[in-house]
C-alpha cells in the first residue's frame, strides 16, 4: 500500500554505497564519508548554501489602491527536513497531507509573515500575523483595504483577514479549510464575500483498507495506439480512489467578510476551481468527475464546470473535459461553442465567444431570405451567397439565470476571435483575432461598433519588430481590465525591445502610450543600455509613476520608484548580495564550434582571485536538442549579458570558492541528417571535446582534472559522457535516467516510440554501456521522485550494474525528496558529498584529503 510517506519512502538513513573495488581503510584514511547520517560541508560552501537571501524584496505584489506593496516574509532560507518528512499522501500524483487536509506544498513551506511596503517611498510595516502558522496564499480585496490569507497550522488551516490601515488579523473561518485540490480562495468583486472550501461537517469516517483485498485492479489497453508517459505515481485500486474522493470532497461556502457569516453552496463535491461573479451571487464551480483512472495523474481526470447560485442550484454547464488517457498536448474540452469565458468587469453577467448556429444564439432578428436551387443563378449571386452563408462570430453577454434568451450580441465579425478584453465600464473592448502567423488586436468603441482601431498588427516571426502587450489592472471589481486613460482615448503596450547583436546589447523593457484613434504612439519607458530595468507596477491610470527593478552584472535587484514626468527617482529596497564572492567572481563568455562547425556558448566562472594557474574544473551541462545552427540561434535571441547572476542553494558556481573552474556550456544536441538523437552520442563527444579544449587553450582549466555533472537530464548527459569519452575524473548525476528503455514510448522531445527508435534508444541508454564508463560517477536521487521518466529505480538499477561490473560509483538516495533536493539538511549533506568526492577524484586525483577538510 503505498499512500502515507513513512510508507512509500525509505528509512531515514542514506543508501550509500560504493563499488566493490574499492579499498575502504579507516575514516580518516576515507576520501569519501560512509557515515549514515546527514553531514555538514565546510563552512565556505555552507555560508553560501544558507545565505538568506530571503530578507531581499522585489517589489511586485502590488494594492488594487495603489498604494502598498505586499511581501511575504521568511525567517529561514530552506525548511526542515522534519517538515518534508511529516505524513502525507500521495494519490494519482495529488500530494496532501491528510491530518491537515492541506496540499503538501503548504506545510513544507517556509513563508511566516506578512508586511505591507509603502508603493512610493518604500516605509514597512507589518501585519500581525498568528504565531507559529505558516502563511500562504495572500489576495487583496478588490478596494485593497484588506487581505485575507492562509494560515497553515500542525493539523488544520484557516483563512484570516488583516487591516492593511493598522496591521491587525482576525480569524474568518470557523471550519477548516479543505485545500487538498482546490487550493484557493476568492474574493467577490464588491469585498462583502470569501468563497472557499471547507472540511464538511458531516464528512463521514475516512476509509479503512481492508485486511484481505476484495478487489483487485483491472486495466485494458485502448482499441488504438495509446501512448502515455511513465507517471511514477498512479492510483493504486479501488480503496485508493474511495481515499482520493473522501480527501477532496469539501463543502462550498461563502463567508461574510464583516461578521462571519457562513451560507453553504449546494452539496459537497470535489471541487476543483472557484470563480464568484463580482456581486457574489453567482459562482462558475469546476468540479472533478467521475470515474477515475488508473493510468493517467488526477490532473488528467475529467471535470465539469457549472454556473451555480448562492443557493447551489446548477443554472448551467458551461462546459466539460472528459478524462485524458491518451497523450494529446491539449485538453479536448466540449465548450459547447462557448470560448473566452469570463466575468464582465462591470459586474454586468458573462462574456463569452461564440459563432452563429453553435448553439449560444441571441434573439436577434431573423433572416427571411430563402435558399435557392436555381441553376441559372449567375456566379456573383453565388458568391453574394456565400457571404452570407459565412457564421459570424460574436462577442456575447449572458445575464442571470442564464437562459437562451438572456444573451446580447454586442459585438460580430465574420473573422475568427480568440479573445476579447474590456476596459473598467465595458464600453470599450479589445478584439484579439485567431492566426498562427500573426497577431492582430483591434479596438472597439461599442457606441460605434462598425468602426474599428489597429493597436498591434504584428507578423509573429518578426522577432525584433515586437510591439508588445497591452498593459492591464485590476479592476475596481476585482477583474482584469485594460489600462487606459480618463478619456478613454490612450492604451499603454509593453514589452522588450531585443536586438539581433545580443551578445553586445542586452534587451531593453519599454512601455509605449499608444493614441488609440490615430495610432500614433509615443515611448515614455525604456530600460537602459547598461542595466535591466523591467517594469514590475504601474500606479496612475496616465502611467506616469511607475515601479520598476533594476540590475546588472554588479547590481543585485532593486526597486525604484520613478515619476516619469520629472525624472525623479526614489529607491525603495535595500537588498543585500549575501553571496558576493560567487556573484562577483571572475566570469568569461565565448562561443566555441565543434568539429562539424556547428557554433555555441560557453560561460566559465572562475575564483575572485584566480592567479591565472589553470584550475581543476567542472562542467555543468543540460542537453538540448536543435534541428540545426538557424535553430539554436533563435533561442538564444533572448540572452540579457545585464542579467544579475543569482546564486541559489545548488548553484554549482559555489564551486569557486573551493578554487574549481566552473563551466556552464549549452549542451547541443543535433544531426546533419535526420532527427537531433541521432547525433546525441556524437553531440556528447564533441561538445566535451571542444570545451575542455577550449577552455584549456585560455588557461582557465587543468584539462587533465575534469568532472562533468547534472540534474534529471543533465544525469543522463554525464552518464553518457562518462560511457563515451576519457576526459573526465568524475561526474555528478542527479535524479537521472540511465534505461531509455524504461521511457518506451518517447521522451524530452523523442518523437519515435522504442520499437521505431530502437537503434537510437539502445545507443543513448548508458546501462547498456555501463561497462564502458570511465572515472568515478556520484548519483544522488529523491527517494520520492516524482518526475516523469526518471523514477529512482534507475540509480538502483544502475548503481547495481556499475558495482557488479567493477567500477568506481556511489549512490545517495534522500528520503522524503522528490525530483530536486529541497531540505535543509538534504542540500548540506549533498554539498558535504559533492565537495568530497569531487576533491578526492578530481582536484586530488584520487590521492588522500586531510579528514579535517571533509566536514562535519
């Protein structure tokens, strides 16, 4: 049974082992520590692991009144290990944990508190909070006078409210919050009302696993191909569903926001999403179906959404999806030819898209004209014909309850939409037309419908010709809506200017006042050539006054105040680099071209008082896949050399500071013929090969001191290096795939199934090469993985081979982690492993290091 995680993990003990050939002598002749317990690395790694990095702001969380910002403060970098190791289960990929009824990711999170920072000059101050909760999820109310959060307690959670005028928080909810699936909460758009879910009063008792089984699962194939992906974690059989259903079926509820008033909305369900209308009278309720599945996650189940009243009676189905078992990139949703739906902003009913004869048609008047049959009809009168035979499409309000004849065309064209937006009263609307080659969005003044004005008319493959987007807020009722002025006659686009020599010129943010009738425009924001300046709030309707963070290469993040008017600027964080020695290291940029001239970059970082000796190093890669060199430089239009390089808690920079040679190179993975895989091997050979030579030829590397390391892909890339070249000492493979095998029916962008592909599968899975593997390899693996592909059985299985046929290997399995380490005292003990074995194998080459250098 495998559902709490004291089941499905392993002991809290590391699985550490090592190949059979290698002499274990006494701990402090030991070049790698056996002890089963979680170390501590030295200290210069540590500091910049648990820098707390925490304490600095950017500033984006803005007041629907413009006038505070909202943080969420912390009062450690990373949470425990006791955190992640508290009971949860794990139904068809829905993690929660159930003494709480709380998503997993809420308990294991690290936020403790609030404060509200001033919009113009950047004063602080806090918000009570209560003591000892775990604080997610904050929302303004829609005037911006409140908020209302999560408080996460030990077994159960809570939605509070705070005064944003003196601080204080006081409780709403008398019931727990149920937030297993639906993990949110609502404001109504007039602030009277929270919707939410509870735990319902009269749940029932939980189900109970039956001693002996009286069911058993049962899985069929599909009359056609079906060609799923490995999901590690399904449900596992009729109990499981019966749990799943009991731990996510809440109680739909809305709360007076004042006195705390409770009203219950219809009967519990497995309520999915919530959206209230801005009045709170009115809910669109989307809710998870029945039955389940057993090979797909529950976020491929079924689900239907609905108009309900406060009263819970169902008005509607706006449409449903049945459950996804097939492998399609897009959910097939019967919409019954409703598209775009929404809440008006001016809290006057729905909008939707609709075309003529799918079943959403206004009263409107009838055409009288008849078909003909006349086979002498002239050609024109054919055409005229098919004019207007052509279905117009339609822009659609829909007033309660929502019957047939409570629709309003207020807008039609006989081109396709994809979406319509509205400005605050409604009056004025923007039409975004469907075309994959181009984007066009015209405006719409509905007093005068027939005339239309272009505000962007873009070729999608104009790349450095963008326009931008159209600017939005929030509404006074809680809705998005689009950013004009007070006459209604200016727009606001923003976007990022790039520039086709981007290695010389970083992009540069802007924002244009555009004169919606004449199309003129004019920029009143643009970042600078030397830093990134991107535009993070707005706070006047004229766009004068403006937020903005700011950075470069030497500049951690910070947030301005500007009033574009004057020029005036106020600085409103002081932020703190707490990882300056890898931030500010020495870093060098250049491209390289491998044997087949096919040209990529490669960034080396190296001690901030490296004295030009050539250094032990470590290449930390990705492997990517481009048709061809055209391919490759597309993607990289997006470069920004102003970029502040942030240093994380698994940053393989931090590696400087323990005097290696960091290189961080695109990993290309092409053919001259055929798809990318085909040449993966070769790309693997020559990519390391142009690299060490590379950064050998400019002295920055020992090339005869090499390590080669990764994460999930990234393993697989070193594991194959490892297999299919000599330059390296040693590899660092994280949560990785070593049997393509495993993956049958594709992966990463594999578009041939096993039996198609066979050759190139064989080729790239690097435990039909074990054998070949040269130097010392260090898996690590969450003992909870839950990423597609890359289950922990695959560092089992390949520490297994790697052992029985001799060579030099070590496997760390962390409990309680899942596709990436997150705790505490995960990350340290990792770095403690990291440090030694890279030290022993790579910068000692394999000679003793003094037990004192080895941690704690």
């Amino acid at each position: 049974m495998k559902k709490l995680s004291s089941v499905v993990c392993l002991p809290t003990m590391f699985l550490l082992f090592f190949s059979f050939n290698f002499q274990i002598e006494t701990h402090a002749q030991n070049p790698t520590d056996l002890r089963e317990q979680y170390l501590t690395p030295p200290a210069e790694i540590a500091e910049e692991v648990l820098a707390p990095r925490y304490k600095n702001v950017i500033l984006n969380d803005l007041s629907p009144s413009h006038e505070y910002f909202l943080n969420t403060t912390q009062t450690r970098t990373l949470s425990p290990l006791s955190a992640f190791a508290k009971p949860y289960y794990n139904l068809g990929g829905l993690q929660f944990n159930p003494r709480a009824d709380r998503n997993r990711n809420f308990t294991t999170s690290t936020n403790s508190g609030l404060e509200l920072i001033t919009s113009r000059n950047g004063d602080r101050s806090s918000i009570q909070t209560p003591q000892g909760a775990i604080i997610t999820s904050a929302k303004w109310s829609p005037n911006g006078k409140k908020l209302a959060y999560f408080a996460h307690f030990d077994n159960e959670t809570h939605i509070y409210i705070a005064d944003t005028k003196n601080g204080e928080s006081r409780k709403l909810t008398r019931n727990p919050v149920l937030a297993t699936l639906n993990t949110s909460f609502e404001w109504s758009g007039n602030g009277q009302y929270i919707f939410t879910v509870l735990v319902p009063d009269d749940r029932g008792n939980k189900p109970v696993e039956p001693e002996t089984p009286t069911s058993l699962q049962v899985k069929k194939t599909t009359e056609k191909e079906n060609r799923l992906r490995t999901y590690p974690d399904l449900l596992n059989g009729k109990f499981e569903a019966e749990l799943l259903k009991y731990h996510t079926t809440g109680q739909l509820v809305r709360i007076e926001a004042d006195n705390r008033r409770v009203q219950e909305i219809g009967e519990p369900s497995m309520i999915r999403n919530i959206e209230p209308d801005p009045a709170g009278e009115h809910i669109i309720v989307q809710i998870m179906a029945e039955p389940f599945s057993y090979i797909v996650p529950v976020y491929s189940f079924g689900w239907t959404e609905e108009i309900w009243d406060a009263d819970g009676n169902k008005l509607i189905e706006l449409r449903n999806s049945e459950i996804r078992e097939g492998v399609s990139d897009y959910e097939e949703v019967e919409n019954y030819g409703r598209r775009d739906i929404k809440w008006r902003p001016d809290g006057k009913g729905l909008s939707i898209l609709a075309k003529e004869g799918e079943g959403m048609d206004p009263t409107r008047e009838e055409n009288n004209s008849q078909d003909t049959d006349d086979p002498d009809q002239d050609p024109e009168s054919e055409n005229e014909n098919d004019d207007k035979d052509k279905k117009m499409d339609r822009v659609i309000q829909w007033l309660p309850p929502f019957e047939e004849n409570d629709m309003t065309t207020i807008y039609e064209t006989d081109k396709e939409m994809e979406s319509v937006s509205y400005t605050q009263d409604s009056n004025l609307i923007f039409i975004e037309e469907s075309s994959e080659t181009k984007e066009h969005i015209y405006a719409v003044y509905l007093d005068n419908s027939e005339e239309t004005f272009s505000i962007i008319d873009h070729k999608s493959d104009d790349f450095y010709e963008d326009p931008g987007n159209i600017m939005y807020k929030t509404g006074s009722l809680g809705e998005n809506v689009v950013r004009i002025t007070a006459e209604s006659d200016y727009v606001f686009l923003d976007g990022t200017q790039y520039f086709e020599n981007y290695a010389e010129n970083a992009p540069r943010p802007f924002i244009d006042k555009f004169e919606i009738r004449t199309g003129e425009k004019e920029r009143i924001f643009q970042s600078s050539e030397d830093h990134y300046e991107n535009v993070t709030a707005v706070l006047n309707n004229e766009v004068s006054e403006i937020v903005i963070s700011r950075e470069s290469p030497q500049m951690y993040p910070e947030s301005w105040f500007i009033n574009l008017e004057t020029g005036n600027e106020t600085k409103l964080t002081s932020n703190v680099d707490y990882n300056e020695a890898v931030t500010q290291a020495k870093r060098e940029r250049f491209k390289v071209k491998r044997a087949d001239g096919f040209e990529f970059w490669v960034d080396v970082t190296l001690p901030k008082d490296w004295n030009g000796t050539p250094l032990p190093g470590i290449i930390w890669h990705y492997p990517s896949e481009f048709k061809d060199q055209e391919d490759y430089d597309e993607r990289q239009r997006r470069y920004n050399k102003n970029d502040f390089p942030g240093v994380y808690h698994r940053s393989i920079d931090i590696l400087v500071k323990r005097g290696y040679a960091v290189i961080n190179a695109d990993w290309p993975i092409s053919a001259e013929i055929g798809d990318p895989n085909d040449g993966f091997v070769w790309s693997i050979v020559q990519n390391s090969t142009v690299v060490i030579d590379s950064t050998a030829k400019r002295g920055y590397i020992d090339r005869h001191r090499m390590a080669i390391g990764g994460h999930s892909y990234g393993a697989f890339g070193t594991a194959n290096a490892m297999i299919h070249t000599s330059f390296f000492k040693a590899g660092i493979a994280g949560d990785g795939n070593y049997n393509r095998t495993l993956t049958p029916l594709g992966f990463q962008r594999e578009p041939r199934d096993l039996w198609r592909g066979l050759e190139r599968y064989v080729q790239m899975t690097p435990i039909f090469w074990a054998d070949r593997l040269d130097g010392a390899l260090l898996m690590y693996h969450g003992a909870a993985d839950q990423n597609v592909g890359t289950w922990p059985v695959h560092s089992h299985r390949m520490f297994h081979a790697l052992n029985g046929i001799g060579k030099t290997a070590a496997m760390y399995m962390y409990p309680h982690e899942a596709h990436g380490p997150a705790a505490e005292e995960t990350l340290l003990d990792l770095w403690t492993r990291w440090v030694q074995w890279l030290d022993h194998y790579v910068k000692e080459n394999g000679e003793h290091i003094p037990e004192a250098d080895l941690g704690e």
